[in-house]
C-alpha cells in the first residue's frame, strides 16, 4: 500500500510563521528536530500562545503521531507518547498521523527507519543526509508492505523482543569498568601537546593524481569499535578536494550530531597506499612518539568524552558539531 493511503501527511510550516521573536516563555510547545532525533519529549524550549496555536492547529502534535526529521539530519523518527505537551510541529519536522484501523504507527516507524527506506530517501550513497528532500510528495507515494493489523502487531512484539535482548547486552557491555590504576607520578597533557589534530592534506601532494588510496563515508565507520578496516577505495584525484585526508593509525572521531554521540569512531588500518581520505564531518587525531593509538582510542569512546563533547557544540537544528578546540584540549594521564 502507498504510505499516503494508511496515514496523513504534514510536512511543518514554511516561511514566516515560526520565527524567534513569537515565541513565549510558556504556552504550547513547538515541537523541533531534536524530539525527534533524541525521542526525547521532556525536552522544553520553544512556545506560543494560544492565538497563534489556533492559528496553526494544523500542525498540532497528536499521541501515536509519527514525527519524521526532514532537514539537515534527516530520517530520524520518533512516536508522540502518552500525555504528551499540547503543541504543534515546526517547519523541520514531517508528521505522520497513521489511521489505526489498518496500520500500527510503531509497525510504521520499524519501516521507515529500514535500511531500504533510509538508503532510498534519506541518505546519499555516501550514508550523509539529503538536504529537505523528505517532502509530503515524495514519501506518501513509498509502498509498503502491509499485513493484517494483528500480524503487524506480532511483527512489532518480535522485534521489540530482539531490542531489549539488545539493550539488555549493552548495558552489560556499558556497565563494565577495567580496574587501571592511575600513579600521580603520570604527566598530565593535552592531546594537541602529543598529537597532531587534523593533519594537512598536502602531505599526499607529490602524490601521483592516480594513486589509489582508501576512502571512508561516514556509513562504513563503526559504531564503538576500535578498529577501522576501509572497504572502498578511490583514485587520489577523486577525494583530495572536499574530503577529510588521514593515514595508517590515525584515530578518527565523528564530529558531526548524531554521529558523534552514536560513538562513530575508529583506528585506521589496512589502507591503501597508508592513506585514506573520508567524510569531512571528521576529526582526525595523529599520535606523536609519546604515545599509541589504542591508548587514545578509550579516552574519546568514553561517555564521558562524549557527554562533554555534547555540551560543547556549535551550530544549529541538527547540523551542531563538536570544535576542533575540544579534541585539542582533551587532557589525560601519560607514562613519563
């Protein structure tokens, strides 16, 4: 079935209607990208009064509405919950209201966010958001497979399942702590001190145009592991020119929401010619002679790292980065 057939659109006001200055301390809540992104709906920042709530009651938020982010980072996906705020969406948010005789919203959202949809709609080949390209006219016409409402129930209760046997495993995983005794003898020092943070490019420029050399999109770097073997390479001509430049070791870091809080991040080996090129949303961290890769590589996959990471970004809607300046200034203790 078409998705415009099981639900109704709305894509979030354009233009005017939502600019800064209209907005109040308390009232009815605006509902942005990061509820979607985080399915956090705790989350308080914007407001509007009542006028300008009955004015677009449109696009109020209703339970079981399935908000999409279409915008900068796209493709995330959340269900409005029970006792929700009354509030209405803004203008990077598409909502889907699913008519629950037919289709269950969460069998929904388990679709949309398939590799099949996300790879289709969502993303470039390279795994980066297309910008604004998740309008009304282009996702209602996306079939679907649709079973009976008590087999899509089914489905959702399995999968459900397969989730909290997963949840259930990483905490077990984030719940371990090595026991490391730190000696108050170890000299305290800044990376930028021992590393170099993002080399320059023009370390390959005497390189043949020709020369094959690994590439990375942002999709192939891992999610918390420690090691990053490339699977695609790419002539030197074809990546020098917008594309982050590393080589053999080098630890990259996701610098770019929601990479960086999933943990994207990775030592690089195996590359072609010792040299890789990758997305630009990346950090590099090059280790000087004091110091290892896989010494490093616990620090900035810490929560620590990266709850302060969080704090600490720049930009705005979902397009917020960390500063090269915290990676410089990341301190920790090394063996004298």
């Amino acid at each position: 079935m078409k998705l415009g057939s099981v639900a109704d659109f709305v894509r979030g006001p354009f233009g005017g209607s939502l600019k800064k200055e209209i907005f109040k301390k308390e009232g009815y809540l605006v509902y942005e990208q990061y509820h979607a992104i985080n399915n956090d709906f705790l989350f308080s920042r914007y407001f509007v009064d009542e006028n300008k709530f009955i004015e677009m009651k449109r696009f109020e938020v209703l339970e079981g509405d399935v908000l999409i982010s279409c915008s900068g980072t796209m493709g995330k996906i959340a269900i409005v919950p029970k006792n929700h705020r009354v509030g209405i969406i803004n203008q990077a948010l598409l909502k889907l209201t699913p008519n629950k005789s037919v289709v269950n919203g969460e069998y929904l959202k388990y679709i949309l966010e398939s590799d099949l949809i996300q790879k289709k709609y969502f993303q470039n080949q390279n795994g980066v958001a297309i910008q604004n390209v998740a309008s009304v006219k282009v996702l209602s016409v996306i079939e679907i497979p649709l079973p009976p409402l008590e087999v899509q129930n089914q489905i959702v209760a399995k999968l459900k399942d397969y989730q909290n046997i997963i949840s259930g495993a990483r905490q077990i995983v984030e719940n371990w702590k090595s026991e490391i005794d730190i000696d108050p003898a170890w000299e305290i020092l800044s990376l930028k001190d021992i590393c170099e943070i993002n080399p320059k490019k023009a370390e390959t420029s005497d390189l043949n145009k020709s020369t094959q050399v690994s590439f990375v999109p942002m999709e192939d770097l891992g999610k918390n592991e420690v090691y990053l073997f490339p699977k695609k390479e790419k002539p030197l001509e074809d990546v020098y020119k917008g594309y982050t430049y590393f080589r053999e070791n080098d630890v990259l870091v996701a610098k770019v929401t929601p990479c960086f809080e999933n943990g994207k991040s990775g030592i690089a080996k195996n590359l072609k010619n010792k040299i890789g090129f990758g997305s630009s949303e990346l950090h590099i961290i090059r280790p000087g002679k004091r110091i290892l890769s896989e010494y490093i590589y616990p620090f900035i996959s810490s929560k620590t790292f990266i709850s302060q990471g969080v704090s600490q970004m720049t930009g705005t809607g979902g397009l917020q980065r960390v500063p090269v300046t915290y990676i410089q200034n990341l301190k920790s203790p090394f063996l004298l």
